[in-house]
C-alpha cells in the first residue's frame, strides 16, 4: 500500500471510530474510485463517503465535526453531481480530498420502500400519478449512478445498505436522444457560435472565451456522448463528465480537441472557435446518420456563414 492510500485508510479508520459515537449518523458508505474495481484509486484519487443521516443539515451548516477525522485546510459546499442533494468538500492536511456527500436518512428509506412496493406490485404501482412514479424511478437512477461502480460499506446501523442492490437495479438504460432534443442541442450550439463571434466583436474577450471554452464545450460534449453510443451501442460505458474521454471517444474527436481550446488572445479564441465548429459539425452529421435524423443543414451555413464573416470584417 502506498503512502497515500496509507493516509486515507487512517482517515477512514478515524471516520468510521468518530461515526459510530453519532447517534444520527446512520450509514456510511464510500463510493467512486476508492471502490471501484474498473479504474481504481491512484495516488491521485478523492475519497467520496456518502452519509446517510438523520440530521444532515447539521453537517452541512457546521465544519467543527471536520477536526475528529483529520485537519482540514480547506472546506466548501456544493451540489452533488447527482440528485440535487449537497456535500461538504474538504481537502484536508497533506493534500487529502475528501468529499461527504449528505443525505437525509427519510428519503433514502423512503425510496427503497417505494422499489420494494414497485418489485412486489408492479401493476399497482403503475397506478400512482405518472410525475409521481417518474419522481420515484429518477431518484433511483441518480442514486444508482453514484453506486453501480463499486461501494464499500463503512457503517450500516439500520441495514440500509443491505437495500442498495434494489437501488442498483434500478439504472435507467441509457436511450437516443428525441429527434426534438437531439435538434436542440444541435440549433443551441449553433446560436451560441454566432453569440461568441459577436461578443468577440465587441471586445468582450471573457465573455466570448468563456462560452466558447466552456458553454459550448458541453453541448460539443453531449453530440461527443451520443456518437460514441451510435458507434459502440446505447449500454457503451461513457463514464460522466467527459471523465476518461481520451480513451472511450473517436481517436479523431482526441486530435481535434487540440486546436478547439483557447489562451486568453482575442485571434487565438477566433481559432479554437472555428475549430470547434468544424469538430461538432462532423461529429453532429455522423451521428444524425447513424440515428436516422435530419441534420438542420440551414441552421449550420447560416451561422457559419456569419461568424466568417465576423472573423473578415475583425481583420
């Protein structure tokens, strides 16, 4: 064992000895990579604990409890990535990140008596109003996102995570995007390219830097998504985020990320603009071919055609 991994099951240990003393601490369990066998930790990796509690607020509105388990340097709030709930991010003493996710003990036993009810009586179960039973199978699979990877189970007072396999099996399968939906990503895309042109006019280099490198990068990664599925097949692991791009995307998409980013230089943006047309126009035609849909070819010349003509009227 390493001397970070070392480190991080000394804060484990110190975790799980300070938890059991928390009455409202229910369960702990760690996901992501410091449980997961596909792509395990390295020396690099976060530690993700998610705590089940009676009284999460407690945790998220006070950083003293921090201090049982190590010296934290530095700590924030933020949404998860899943779910909507909130976890307190720490990144404590010798560079150690830890990330608790809080959530409240009522709703995890709420929606694993909700599956149980749905497995034992399906048929009644499709009778619940249909926001309800979507509500219900959503909350599933964002819980399910955060868990089918791996878990590694620190602390179990109640049994809960002797239910989390009924949450696991409940991953929604990946499907294609709407013909309406895979257009508006696409019509996005292009509107914003004309919007990044125009503030690039103005001398708003942030503002156009920021769309162009950021805004506009996750629509291109969302069109980068969908063609990796219409290649390899809708269950193709994508992993979230763009994480591990490099090695699941089309090796052509990799090369042509490498001129799509920009410094902070007015004519260097221009570039990785038009770099990142040319990257999503193709990806976007390919894979319009692939799902039987019209590609908005109008939309695309139309603001080509424009921001060249920006990029003219600049020099």
């Amino acid at each position: 064992m390493g001397q970070t991994a070392s480190a991080y099951e000394q804060l484990i240990e110190r975790f799980v000895t300070w938890a059991q003393t928390q009455p409202d601490i229910r369960a702990a369990i760690i996901v992501g990579s410091q449980a997961r066998i596909d792509r395990p930790a390295d020396e690099w990796s976060d530690l993700d604990i998610v705590v089940i509690a009676t009284d999460p607020k407690r945790y998220l509105s006070r950083t003293n409890w921090l201090e049982n388990i190590g010296n934290p340097w530095i700590t924030f709030l933020e949404r998860t990535g899943t779910g909507n709930e909130k976890e307190r991010r720490v990144l404590f003493e010798g560079g150690l990140d830890v990330d608790f996710a809080l959530l409240p003990k009522r709703k995890v036993q709420l929606l694993i008596q909700l599956l149980r009810f749905r497995k034992r009586f399906p048929r009644l179960f499709r009778l619940l109003p249909r926001g309800t039973a979507r509500q219900i199978m959503q909350g599933a699979a964002d819980f399910s996102k955060v868990l089918r990877r791996g878990t590694r189970v620190l602390l179990d007072k109640d049994g809960i995570a002797a239910h989390l396999t009924l949450i696991t099996a409940e991953a929604l399968p990946p499907r294609p995007p709407t013909p309406n939906k895979f257009l508006e990503v696409i019509n996005d895309f292009w509107y914003h390219a004309v919007w990044t042109a125009k503030k690039l006019q103005r001398g708003e280099l942030w503002t156009a830097k920021a769309c162009s490198d950021s805004y506009m990068k996750w629509l291109l990664l969302r069109m980068i998504e969908w063609h990796a599925r219409t290649t390899n097949g809708w269950d193709y692991d994508i992993w979230h985020s763009g994480r591990f791009l490099e090695q699941w995307a089309d090796p052509r998409i990799v090369g042509g990320l490498l001129d799509a980013f920009a410094h902070y230089d007015e004519d260097d943006v221009w570039c990785a603009l038009l770099a990142t047309m040319d990257l999503f126009r193709w990806l976007s035609i390919e894979t319009a071919e692939r799902l039987s849909y019209p590609y908005p070819t109008v939309a695309d010349e139309r603001a080509t055609e424009l921001v060249r003509t920006y990029v003219t009227e600049k020099t």
